[in-house]
C-alpha cells in the first residue's frame, strides 16, 4: 500500500477540519454537520486503509512461507539427485566440485532475471485469495513473442529483449515471471480485462520500438470474470493464446467468461 491509499481520508479529515473551522466562525450548525460527516469519511477511509496493510501484510507472509517450503524441497530434490549420481558412480567428482556460488534459485528464470514458474504458482494462489476476499480482479496474462512472421515459420525472439520490455512496462505491484516452457506469464494486481489489454499493447509498442520485425501472441484471464480457481484461470489464459497463435500477425485473445 502506497501514499495514495491514505489520500482519500487526509482530504476528507482536511476538508472536515476547514468546514469545523468555518462553522465555528460563522455558528453555522449546518457547517458543523457537513464537518461531522467528513470526518466520519475519514475515520471509514482511515480503517480501509488499516485493513489493506494488514491484509497485505497477511499476504507477504504467507509468499514468504511459501518460497521458503518451494527452495527446500527444490534443495532437496537436488540432494537425491546427487547423491543418485555418487551412488552410480557416473559423476561422483563433479557434485563434489560443485561451489556454493553456482546454486540455482529455483524461484528465479536464469535466462532473464524474472521469477520462475514456481514463485508464479505460489504468487497467483495468493493473490487471487487475497481478490476474492476484497472482491477485485486479477488479470493473467500469457505471453509469446516470435521473428520470422509472415513470410516465414516463427522462432522464439530472444528471452532478455522481452523481458526488458515487460520489466519496463509492468507497476511494481504486478508480477513477470517465465515458465519452463519459454511463455512469459504476468499476473496483473486489481486489473480487470481492459486493463490486462492495455498492459500487453503497452509492452507490443515498447518491444516495436527495437526495429526487428516481432510478433506478439497473448491470451488474457481474469478472476472472476473467466474463472474462479489458480488452475481455472491459467487454462484460461492457455487456451486464448492457443487462439492468439492462429493469427500470423499481432494478437490477443480474451477468454471467455465463466458463464460462457
């Protein structure tokens, strides 16, 4: 939560204080009224804005413990894995050899520097329980970019110009990470369809002004407006960029809503 959550309540507690003031000069009781109800506004907004950092709050913790349980069972998973490579002798040496420095964040994508899809799955279970007890959407968004269209068969662009562009783009409430598959996936914080779309034409104009001829597919999801659940919304967004993939040009498909 930002300064900006608490400005309602400083302009009604502001404007409740003037009018006081006012009234008290002028024994205006209607003045002392209007005062009276603005700085009940400023108490309401007041308590909002106390109950969105707890909540936050609530949320950080919660990623937080969740991170932890994905490195340590991504720690361990590499502890069999070595110690199946001693026992079959194939690489006892090279384990061994193996310096602190060179562990892999399972939490991060190598290639450019966004979160992995582990920290993808934690982030989108929190953040939509998070909606759905404060009734706002999230927005995701899946996202390919490739050269070569029209004229010949698409290859992927180069992972660290896209996330650049997305990186450049994106609020810093919202979140870029990179599935293993090489798809780029951004879950967007309060953001219902229009302004999940807009984002992605944000990131085709930033990513045109490179000059190589790119093309970018996406499919968009939305809680609640496409589905209700992590999973619900994800295959969501996979089947609208399935359709976005049918263009040979710039696409991005919604999903159709829950009810459809």
């Amino acid at each position: 939560m930002n300064s900006r959550g608490a400005l309602p309540g400083f302009v009604a507690g502001v404007l409740g204080l003037a009018a006081g003031m006012i009234g008290l000069g002028l024994n205006s009781p209607s003045l002392g009224v209007v005062a009276g109800i603005l700085a009940l506004a400023a108490g309401v907004a007041g308590i909002r804005t106390a109950q969105d950092l707890h909540e936050q709050a609530a949320v950080q913790t919660l990623i937080e413990e969740e991170l932890r349980n994905v490195r340590a069972e991504a720690k361990e998973a590499e502890g069999r894995l070595q110690q199946e490579q001693a026992g079959s002798g194939g690489a006892a040496g090279s384990g061994q050899d193996t310096d602190a420095d060179n562990e892999v964040d399972p939490l991060l994508d190598t290639d450019t520097g966004l979160f992995s899809e582990s920290f993808f799955n934690v982030a989108l279970e929190s953040r939509i329980a998070v909606a759905r007890r404060h009734l706002r959407p999230v927005a995701v968004v899946l996202l390919e970019v490739v050269e070569g269209l029209p004229s010949n068969d698409p290859i992927a662009t180069a992972a660290d110009k896209v996330a650049a562009a997305v990186s450049e783009t994106l609020r810093e409430a919202d979140t870029a990470c990179r599935m293993r598959n090489g798809i780029f996936a951004l879950l967007l914080e309060d953001t219902p369809e229009n302004g999940a779309i807009w984002t992605v034409e944000r990131i085709r104009r930033c990513l045109a002004t490179s000059g190589d001829e790119l093309t970018l597919w996406a499919g968009i999801a939305c809680y609640p407006a496409h589905a209700f659940g992590p999973k619900e919304v994800v295959t969501a967004a996979e089947s609208a960029l399935v359709s976005a993939r049918e263009w040979r040009q710039d696409r991005i498909e919604v999903a159709a809503t829950a009810a459809d």
